[in-house]
C-alpha cells in the first residue's frame, strides 16, 4: 500500500468537513493522499503559503483553486 501524506492525520478537511460522508472521503483519500499527493489543493497551499492559508472549504480536488491562493500569496 502507497505511503499516506504526512498531515492527513491533521487534514481539517478529513476530520471535519467529512465526517459525515465516509464513502466520498475514501475516494478522496485513495485519489489525494496516498501516495502522490502533490495535485492535492490543500497540500499544495500548504506547502507553499503555510497551513494558515488553507481555506477551510478548500478541496483537494480544487487545483485550479489552489493555485490562484498561490499567486494570490
């Protein structure tokens, strides 16, 4: 089994906004943080603004998003 992103134990996103739905989040956990998890939009602010300037409604499927916070700084 790939390796899982090293915050998905901290994600806001998995240990609130989906909470209430485990079937979506499962889909996004296989597709967003196990393994690359380099195209995940909250990573990518994370890594490059601090997790401070993650949005809460932010996600992971948000690329587009993600990068526009990016430029925005």
């Amino acid at each position: 089994m790939a390796d899982e992103c090293e915050v998905l134990s901290v994600c806001l996103f998995f240990n609130d906004k989906m909470a209430n739905m485990p079937g979506s989040a499962a889909g996004f956990k296989r597709r967003y943080c196990q393994g690359d998890n380099s195209t995940c939009a909250r990573y990518m602010v994370l890594k490059a603004l601090g997790k401070e300037k993650v949005p809460g409604d932010l996600f992971p499927n948000q690329e587009d998003k993600a990068k526009k916070i990016i430029a925005a700084g």
